[in-house]
C-alpha cells in the first residue's frame, strides 16, 4: 500500500513497518533517500536513522544520536520522539550489557507525561515497551520477581491504550511465559491462557507464539496438570519456527514424562529431539535458541549418553565459534544460563560415573536457583546432589523449596527420599 508514495510520511513509516520485522539495511536506505517536508519531519527522520545505525552498529551511530538530539532541541517540545529516542538508547545500553544505563533512558520514556501526536508511534506504546526493557534488565540483573511485575505493567499500559499493538502485546505476554518454567508464581496457566487468547498471532511473532505455549506447558506441570503440559509442550513444538526451538519443546516433554515415570515415552521424546538436532543450522541460533542443545542433552543422559555428550559438545562449539569465550559455558549476563549449564552438564556427568563432577555441579546448580528464588528448580537440584553425597541439610531444603510451589512431580520427587 506504501509502494510509490515518496512523502516523508510514507517513508517513515515504510522505515518503521522494515524496522519491525527486523530488515534494518532496507530501513536504513529508506531513510537515506527521504524526502523532508519540515522540522518535523527531518525530527523523525533522524531518530529513526539513529535506531537503524544503533542496530547495524554504525561507526556514525555517536553522529546519528547528536542529530537526533539537535533536531529534537531544535523543534523544542516534542514528547513522543523525544520518549523513542530514549528508548532506542536504553535498548543500546542494554544489548551492550550497561544495565544501569539501560534503566535510567527506559525510566526516562515513562517520565513523559503526555501524547503529543507528532509520531507514528503513540506515547503509550513506548511507556509499554519501556516497561518490558527494564523487565528485562532486572531479569538480568537476576532479580525475576521485579521483572514479572514490569512485565505485567507493561500489559497494563499497553491493554489501556486506546489503540492497541498486537506486537508489544506478544512480545510481553512471551517474557512473561519464558519465567513460568522457573518461576511458578510468575504466571498460572489461567492467566497465561487468557493472553495468549487475546493475541492474533502472526508469522512475524511465530516466536512469541512459541515461547508463550511453552511457558502455559510449565504453568500446567507446576499445577499438576501434566497431561495438559504434555500437550502444551507438544503444540509449542509444532508452532515453533525454528528447528531449535522444537527440540526444546521435545526435550521438556521428554524430561517430563520421565519425572512422571514414563520412561518408554521420555525415551522416544528424547531421540526425537535428537534427530532433529542433525538437521539444525546451531551458527545462526541465539542464545535462547541455543539452550535447546543443553535441554537435549539432559533428555538423552538417562538412555543414550554418548548422544548426550556429542550435544553438550555441540552446544561448546557453538558458543565457543560465536563467542571465542575463555570459558566454554558462561555467559557472563543471564544467570539463568548458568543453571542451565551446570545441569546438563551435571546430569551428563552423572551418567557417565563422573560423580565428584556431577556432585559439584549439582551443588553450584542448586546455589544459583536458591539465590533466584526458584522453588521447583531449587528442589531439584537440592535433591540430585543429596543423591550423591546424603547430606540431610539438602534434603530439608527441597523440602521447604517443594512446599513454596504447588507442583505435584516436584512433590513425587521428594516423596521418594523423605
């Protein structure tokens, strides 16, 4: 509909509709050639050349930002852009890994006060997707209780907007459902379901489509519904758009129903997962993606751990080829990974006898959920490593971690020692 018309405001929000779908180069050149009709528009402009340039990592990116700035004080008041160019710095600063940065641009955007009008883009939008930032900067920050309730303010801004963005709305309700897995008292099932409902998915969120049925998988098993997270885990895995991401969804149906002792069906989920991990393009996985390869490689430790090992090596390489990191697996900004490394590897070693590693991992496994504040995988971990070394103290504290979540195969787990 935008083809042929070359006004400035065609071609902005020609250069907005690209951003959004991620063709950032083709933003760019569009920009590049834009008419100009007014300061204002050259305001528009600029801003959206400085996101462009902050996302292709420009060397001008510095200019492009004292452009927009100049033009913004130029114009005088102008809240809306000046809220976007914040935005677009504090998600600068937090892709760089400045967190406190990255807070204090998102906490400039919900300074504003009203809608001028004078962008594409409406003031509610951006307190939105502000508030979504700094959930994700205090998830960083490891602080996942904060970050479930900016995740939930930012759906209350966006569900009282008068004109509604069905993007912000599934990128959010998906941050909110990646902490189900963990974090029981983050969402319930009936909740989640309620906003997945409300979405109209898209190709373009097929990923936050995929994140949000997996999380509704872990709400159901966290209340002992397991046949409904058995289904959740099984309708993620065919929504999925990327092969990674349905081996993630496999090997949590596999893990599981394992947990729920049926090992026959785990077995089968598991290789299945494995199969599909041949046939993955692991260079192009990020780093949500990429933590498939350690799911996997616990879904396999039980029944066929060399497969479990060649994963775990596969998940080294690909960190170690995207990342040239001193240490393989670390990654030095989501705490959440961590856990998740020591338990692959942990359960791997497990497998093959390596007990003293095993043990070990178990142990800084189940410090890292216990700081968290995750009941089910505290529990967890409390109990793996209590298997190995007997001491009681990790037993009684499963036992309180059991009790702060409602999970029933979380309670069969301790059952079987206490």
């Amino acid at each position: 509909m935008l083809h042929g018309n070359d006004d400035s405001a065609a071609t902005t929000l020609r250069a907005r509709c690209l951003l959004r779908l991620g063709r950032v180069r083709e933003a760019a050149d569009e920009l590049r050639d834009a008419s100009l009709d007014g300061v204002l528009a050259r305001a528009e402009v600029n801003v959206l050349t400085a996101s462009t340039a902050a996302r292709l990592e420009s060397p001008d990116r510095e200019e492009a930002f004292s452009d927009a700035e100049l033009i913004l004080e130029e114009l005088g008041s102008c809240s809306n852009l000046t809220a976007e160019l914040a935005f677009i710095k504090a998600r600068t600063a937090w892709t760089e890994g400045y967190l406190d940065r990255a807070e204090a641009f998102a906490s400039a955007v919900l300074s504003a006060d009203h809608d001028d009008g004078a962008s594409i883009v409406h003031l509610y939008h951006l307190r939105a997707m502000a508030l979504e930032l700094l959930g994700l900067i205090a998830a960083d920050r490891g602080q996942f209780d904060v970050a479930a309730v900016r995740f939930r303010d930012a759906l209350s801004e966006i569900d009282a907007a008068p004109c509604p963005d069905e993007w912000i709305t599934a990128f959010v309700t998906a941050n909110i459902a990646t902490m189900a897995r963990d974090f029981p008292w983050s969402a319930d099932a009936a909740f989640l379901t309620d906003r997945i409902n409300r979405v109209r998915w898209t190709a373009s969120t097929a990923s936050r489509r995929y994140y949000s049925c997996h999380g509704l998988g872990w709400c159901y098993a966290h209340e002992g519904n397991h046949v409904g997270a058995l289904r959740a885990f099984h309708r993620s895995a065919d929504v999925a758009p990327t092969i990674p991401l349905r081996i993630a969804a496999w090997a949590d149906h596999a893990m599981l129903g394992r947990e729920l002792g049926s090992t026959i069906g785990a077995a089968e989920s598991a290789q299945y997962a494995s199969d599909l991990a041949s046939t993955a393009d692991w260079k192009t996985a990020n780093d949500n993606e990429q933590v498939a390869l350690l799911f996997l490689a616990e879904a396999l430790a039980p029944t066929d751990v060399s497969a479990a090992r060649a994963a775990l090596k596969q998940y080294d390489d690909v960190r170690t080829s995207l990342e040239t990191a001193e240490s393989l697996r670390v990654n030095p900004r989501n705490i959440r990974i961590q856990a998740f490394e020591c338990r692959a590897e942990a359960v791997v070693a497990r497998a093959e006898g390596l007990i003293p590693r095993a043990h070990a991992l178990f142990r800084e496994e189940y410090t890292i959920w216990r700081r968290l504040g995750s009941g089910p995988r505290t529990a967890v971990a409390a109990l793996d490593a209590y298997e190995l070394d007997g001491d009681r103290a990790l037993l009684e504290e499963a036992r309180k971690a059991a009790e702060s979540t409602p999970s029933s195969w979380i309670a069969r787990r301790v059952a079987e020692f206490t």
